[in-house]
C-alpha cells in the first residue's frame, strides 16, 4: 500500500477523458466496486504530484475488483494488517489524543465548580474577551475540583487544541435553545429530510443562513465531511479536471473521488501556479469541465488564501469555485461571514458548525440552482438521516450569538495576533496566517511529539501534527486559540516552549 504507485492511482490518463457513455456519471459509480485504499486518508495525502491523477487508489486486482474474485482472492484481513504494518511504529502507536487522560479534560467539570471559578469573570474581562458560557473556568478549575477519575487519568490540561473558537459549545443561550429543541422535537430526526425528517428549525437555519450569508439557498448536512462530498459531486463529474489547493482537507479529495473526476494539485495559496494550470487544461480541453477547491482559512496551517485573485482567475477561466470556510465562519470576513462573501462568483460555500458554531452539523451555500440541483440529485443529502433538530436549534442559537457579538471574533484576533508576536519574540518562526490557528513548524515527528509531551508535563493540551495529516517533514504543534483562555495562557505556552530556535525579535 504504501508503495502504491502515482499511476496505480490513476483512473484515466491525463489527456484522455473517459469514454462517454451518454449517462450522467453517478457520483458513487467511482466506490460502488471497488475498495478504498486501507488509509484512504494517506493515500489521499501522497497523490501530492504536480501530475494529473484521481484523488484515491483503486489498485487493479485489489480486494473488491473483478479479478480479485476467485481461489487467488487476497485474504482481506492480511491487505488490513499490511496497511497498519506500512505505518511508521512512532505514528501508529502515538495516537495520544485517544488516550483517557486526553479524553478526560473535555468533560465538564463537576456541577457547580465552573461556577464558582475565580478566574472565569476576571480572565473575560482582562482578555477582552465578551462571550459568556467559556469552558475556559472548566477546563482551569479542574485543576483544584474533586477527583472525579482515577489521578492518572485525571490530569487537566489547558484546551489549546480543540476548534470551539468561541465558546459557544457551553454558551447558555445555545444550550438553552437545543434543550428546548430537545424537549419539543426528541434528539433524532428520525429520517432523511426528505421522508419525514425536515422540522421548522431545519428550514429556519437553511434560511437564516442563507440571508447571513447573502446566497440564495442553503442546505443543511449531517457533517461537513458530508457536505464537502456532497458539493464537489455537484460541481464535477467524471469528466471534469479538479484543480485543488495542495493542502486541501480531506473530505474534498472524497469528494473528487465519488465524482470520478481527474484531480491536479495547484501549490499552496499561490495563485500563480492555479493560473498556469487553468491555462494549460484550457488549452488541451477548451471546452472540459473545471472545478476550483480552496480553503479559506487552513486548518493545519493558519493561512488563507488571495481569494479575490482566485475568483478572478476562476472566473477568467469559467471553472467554478468551491471554497470551504469550516474554520473561517464566525470568525474571518464581514462579521464573521467568512472570506467568501460578497463574491457572489463563488458557486459553493461549505460551513460546518463544528467550529465556531460549537456543535455539529453543516450546510451549502450557493444560488438557487445549485440548491435545486443538491436537493434533486445530491445522495449525501438525500439519503442520510436529517441532522438532529437540537443540533439545527443549537446552530441557530450560535448563527444568532455570532451576529449579536462581533466583539468576540474581533477580540479573539487580536489576541491570535499577540500571540503571535510573543512567539516571534521568544525566538519561534512567526506562526503565519491570520486567525486562531497557530502553527508552529517542527519538521520531524520526533520532535513535534517531544514538544507536545513537553506542553502536556506543562499542563497544555497543544496537539502534534504530522504526517500524512500534513506533507512529510512538516509535523508541527498546532496551537489554537479560543475565546475565554485565561489570562496568562500565552505566559505558560512561552515558559513551556523554551526559547526558540531564532534570535528572539522585539515586541
Ligand atoms: C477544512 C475542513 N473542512 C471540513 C471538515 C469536516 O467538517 P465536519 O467536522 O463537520 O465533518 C473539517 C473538519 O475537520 C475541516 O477542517
């Protein structure tokens, strides 16, 4: 598996479009017979060529196609134990975050001591910080509360890790509002949305955050992995060219590979060489079908892209983008909007409420055809169950909060940009990009896990990055940045991290 070749990857050659077969290609035509690759994720992460290739491994002969059937078929269980052999021994045992005492500093903290947090009130106040509801004084006060678990377990760490940017996961009014939805509407749809499962709050979120957005139509998922899927298959079909941000995440890649689409990877936030590309696939296909994919703030990375000159590129070249704002929503753009509003160009926006909503779910943003086309044809929203009406009544709440108090987004910024500084200054290569999201490049995994064990004995919770999630040689400490840390917090990082590998710049 790990060898799996470039060419092993590829569906069809690079200038040939497949035979035409006078049927719209289905989006599953490209899983239905055949097995994903045993990491899809990895396999997703190594087709990092500047060549043409399909977004996953469909290896001829492998389990589930035709020829694998019969007295030589491969012993599936032995495919599975080789894919887990081929992973390096540090990355496959190292799955710290799995591991109870990770775990335990995300449950909440016994009833009444939050409340009672000395530092909850002075750390908002001190910080800036506006919001109501932090999980900050829970995660602190663990610290001095009763031993609910066993002490190894027990540790508390300082969250620098999860994407609740904004604290709404604990926000009262958010918590109120799908308790609410709990009581009236039960916790599951109970079916897909289009049997039995649509409630008033799906249809008012849908609307809400269409008007929020200034589009059209919006259509609620399940997940933003669902989402993500669901919109690359409206936009490309097996005939289509996909050119994708190299570090796109990885529901797009899915994507492109339920679509049957061809799939190029431009380089990171560079628009030049997305340009380039469009002109070479324009001129070998005038006519082919394009599709753009970008983030618009990177989860791994803290970096957003030149959008307006990505628009405008794609517009040029009549290829429609796709941008995913999963981590931008409630916080980057006009009040939060994101990067890609006020681009009416952009033909899909992808949110997730995830993040900075706090909860779980996401939707599609786009016009009034594209919702259409979703609701007629898209299976991804079709036949999945409808997202729980106390998750659609808890993102309203949030969607609400993030217009009622654009001081929060505001305020976390500016914190992420002190931040940002204080490493600067201690010595550490400038984590880059603008948001919550601080990256600091380690290279090795060694050396990013011996950090983050570093800032675990420290009591922070930062998490290691490394590979395939991110390309070889890049592991990294991903710091983020959420409204209600302490005050102090940027003090402990510092002290935990030591003095960093460059001469320390002035504040
Ligand atoms: C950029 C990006 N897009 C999409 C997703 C998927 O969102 P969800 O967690 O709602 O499935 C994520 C989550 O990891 C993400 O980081």
């Amino acid at each position: 598996m790990a060898s799996a070749g470039l060419a092993d990857m590829r569906l069809h050659p690079p200038d040939q479009p497949p035979a035409q077969t006078g049927r719209r290609s289905c989006p599953w035509d490209a899983l239905s017979s055949s097995a994903l690759p045993a990491d899809p994720c990895a396999a997703a992460a190594r087709a990092t060529t500047d060549g043409v290739t399909t977004a996953g491994g469909i290896r001829p002969g492998g389990a589930g196609s035709p020829s694998a059937a019969g007295p030589s078929a491969p012993d599936w269980r032995q495919q599975l134990r080789e894919g887990l052999e081929a992973l390096p021994a540090a990355r496959r045992r190292q799955l710290r975050s799995l591991e109870p005492r990770a775990a335990a500093q995300f449950q909440p903290s016994p009833a009444g001591s939050a409340a009672g947090a000395p530092t909850a009130a002075a750390s908002a106040g001190s910080t800036g910080d506006l919001m109501a509801g932090s999980n900050t004084a829970a995660v602190d006060n663990a610290r001095s509360a009763p031993a609910a678990t066993p002490p190894a377990a027990a540790l508390p760490l300082l969250d620098l890790a999860s994407n609740d940017y904004l604290g709404l996961s604990r926000h009262p009014a958010v918590l109120a509002a799908a308790a609410s939805e709990l009581a009236a509407s039960g916790l599951g749809a109970g079916s897909s949305r289009l049997v039995s499962g649509t409630r008033p709050v799906h249809l008012q979120l849908e609307e809400s955050l269409a008007a929020w957005l200034g589009r059209e139509r919006a259509l609620l998922f399940p997940s933003g992995f669902q989402a993500n899927l669901a919109a690359v298959c409206a936009l490309a079909d097996r005939h289509s060219l996909v050119l994708a941000d190299r570090l796109i995440h990885h529901s797009l890649l899915v994507g492109v590979r339920a679509s049957g689409a061809r799939l190029q990877r431009f380089a990171h936030n560079d628009p030049a060489d997305l340009e380039r590309r469009l002109l070479t696939a324009r001129r070998q296909r005038p006519s082919g079908r394009l599709l753009v994919l970008c983030e618009s703030l990177y989860s791994m990375e803290g970096t957003s892209p030149p959008l307006a000159a990505l628009v405008a590129l794609c517009a040029r070249h009549q290829a429609p983008l796709l941008v995913d704002e999963a981590h931008a929503l409630g916080l980057l753009g006009p009040g939060g909007r994101g990067l890609a509003h006020g681009f009416a160009e952009v033909a899909i926006v992808s949110g997730t409420f995830g993040k900075a909503f706090g909860s779980g779910g996401a939707f599609l943003a786009g016009d009034a055809l594209v919702g259409d086309w979703l609701l007629q044809h898209s299976g991804a929203f079709r036949y999945t169950t409808a997202l729980a009406p106390p998750l659609a009544a808890g993102a309203l709440a949030a969607l609400d909060r993030i217009q009622a108090e654009p001081r929060a987004a505001a305020a976390l910024l500016a914190r992420a940009e002190r931040w940002r500084d204080g490493l600067a200054a201690a010595g550490w290569p400038r984590p880059p990009g603008r948001g919550p999201i601080l990256s600091l490049l380690l290279g090795d995994d060694v050396s990013a896990l011996a950090m983050q064990e570093r800032l675990a004995a420290a009591g922070l919770l930062a998490l290691a990055i490394r590979p395939p999630t991110v390309p070889e040689g890049t592991a990294r400490l991903r710091l983020v940045l959420r409204h209600g840390l302490p005050s102090g917090s940027l003090e402990r990082l510092l002290m935990a991290l030591g003095p960093g590998p460059l001469p320390p710049k002035p504040r």
